[in-house]
C-alpha cells in the first residue's frame, strides 16, 4: 500500500462529500419564512463542527448573525482558520463559534437552531434529548423555530457500504465510503463511519465515527411537544418524476415508505 506523503487534511474531504452548507441555509430560511412569515435572522448552529453553515449564513444576508455550538476544539479550531478568518470583515463579525455544550442554555437568544447531519442521535436516552430539547427551547425568541435533521428508512440501518467517487481540484480524486457497520434492532443504536480513500491510494480508515441513537420521527415529535414545544412539524424532501429526491422538503403529516430518507423535525416555541 503507497504512503501518502502529503499530510491527510480530513475536513477538507468531508466537506466536499459531505456538506453543503447553501441547502442547509436554504432549507432553514425557507421553514422560518413559512412558519413565521418574516426572514429568519439569528442562528443558532448546533453541532457545529467546523461551522460551515453559521458561515454561509451570515454570507446570505447583511442582517444576519450566527452562534456554532460543538464540543471538540479541532473542528472548531479548523472552521476558525479556514472558514471564518477568510470571510470579509463585515461578514466576519457576525459568526462565531464556541466550545460549549449544547444541553447548556445559551444567554442569547435566537430566531433559529438548527442540527445538521444527524448530529443529535448522539443521545442515546429519552432522558437526556428531553433535557436537549427543553434547553434548546429556552434559547429560542419568542418565534422561535428548533430544527432536527434525521436520517431513517431500511437502507439507513442495514449493514452497507457506500461509495461515491469525487474530483476536486485541490485535492484531485477521492473515493468517500459511508460504512453502516451495526445496528442493533432493539436499542436502535448503530455505529456508523467515514472512511476516504486518497488520489495516492491510500485508504483512511475511520476517518469520522459515529455511535448513535437512531431514533424515529414520532418518538421526536412527541419529546418536543413534553418538551414544550407548541407545535411541531415534520418537513419531508419532495421527489421529482423519477422518485429521485429534489433537495426540497416539504411540511408533510405522512411521508413514502422509502429505502433511505431525510427528514427534518421541526418544534416552534
Ligand atoms: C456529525 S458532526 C457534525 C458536523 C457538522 N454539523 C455537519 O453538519 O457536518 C457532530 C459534532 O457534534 C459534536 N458534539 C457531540 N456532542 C455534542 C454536544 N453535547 N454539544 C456540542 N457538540 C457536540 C462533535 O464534537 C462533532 O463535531
């Protein structure tokens, strides 16, 4: 197996496979306009990681700010040197981003907190995502929205290698594995990770790793009404003719019967 010699920079491969941080801005300003009927302008950003999206958030609008919330201080370090610093300056401070737990209630208060890519199944109890969801509800305004994205369907938790296949111009080509390694059918806890496979060949095992919850949408739902959410909603990605998702997700009481899908679950204060 050839070494790389280059050194391996593993949030830059994740970002091109993973993120897309313009639809996540898209998906969120769209749910608050329709649930609120005004342009969302505070972020919260739970999970953050290297905070892509509290960035292109404040990027799509002068009056917009935007808080990232994430524990470890490598992705937060990364976003920082690599995200934030190369923003301008105008733009610059409105975003930042924070070492700090996210079942702590933050003293700012905010339009919008949304947590991308799954993020939350990282609690594995009813217990402590209520305790989640009432924090995350004391740190909304008044109109607040709280925004779950989750993952689920048959081809979510069957044991199943995925790859795709990327060419960037930086980093050349690279091969992305999603790698459903366990699941469990009766704690509904899986371990799932990223492996990437480098231009030099050099295969980069366990890049990401996640030890997870998966849990349902109505077991969600029904938390954030105990929680105290007034309503909550389920936004469900629409198909195109061929049954292909189109990356817009609608506010839906039912949703298909798919192999794999992405909703989100959405609580208003
Ligand atoms: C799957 S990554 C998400 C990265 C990014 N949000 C994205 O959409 O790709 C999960 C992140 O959650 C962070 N995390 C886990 N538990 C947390 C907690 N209780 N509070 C804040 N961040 C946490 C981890 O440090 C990790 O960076």
């Amino acid at each position: 197996m050839p070494k790389s010699k280059k050194s391996f920079d593993k949030y830059a491969y994740y970002q091109l496979a993973v993120q897309s941080p313009e639809d996540h801005v898209h998906i969120f300003e769209r749910m608050f306009y329709e649930l609120r009927g005004r342009q969302g302008l505070s972020l919260r950003e739970d999970f953050c990681g290297t905070g892509l999206i509290s960035c292109e958030w404040v990027k799509s609008n002068p009056k917009r700010t935007a808080v990232g919330l994430d524990l470890d201080l490598e992705p937060l370090e990364y976003g920082r040197k690599n995200h934030i610093n190369k923003l301008p300056s105008s733009v610059r401070r409105r975003v930042k981003t924070v070492k700090q737990n996210v079942m702590k209630v933050t003293r700012q208060k905010f339009d919008f907190i949304g947590a991308g890519n799954f993020s939350f199944f990282v609690f594995k109890d009813r217990h402590t995502l209520l305790q989640y969801f009432k924090a995350a509800l004391k740190s909304l305004n008044r109109e607040g929205i709280f925004a779950l994205e989750l993952a689920g369907g048959p081809g979510f938790i069957v044991s199943e290698r995925e790859q795709r296949t990327y060419r960037d111009k930086k980093l050349g080509k690279c091969v992305y594995y999603w790698d459903q390694k366990d699941f469990d059918p009766v704690t509904h806890y899986g371990m799932y990770a990223i492996h990437f496979k480098t231009e030099d060949g050099v295969m980069h095992r366990d890049c990401f790793t996640y030890d997870w919850r998966v849990w349902t949408i109505p077991e969600l739902k029904e938390a954030m009404l105990e929680a105290g959410f007034k309503a909550v909603h389920v936004y469900w990605e629409s198909a195109d003719e061929r049954g292909e998702g189109t990356g817009e997700f609608l506010r839906s009481d039912s949703g298909e019967n798919d192999y794999s899908w992405i909703a989100f679950v959405v609580g208003t204060k």
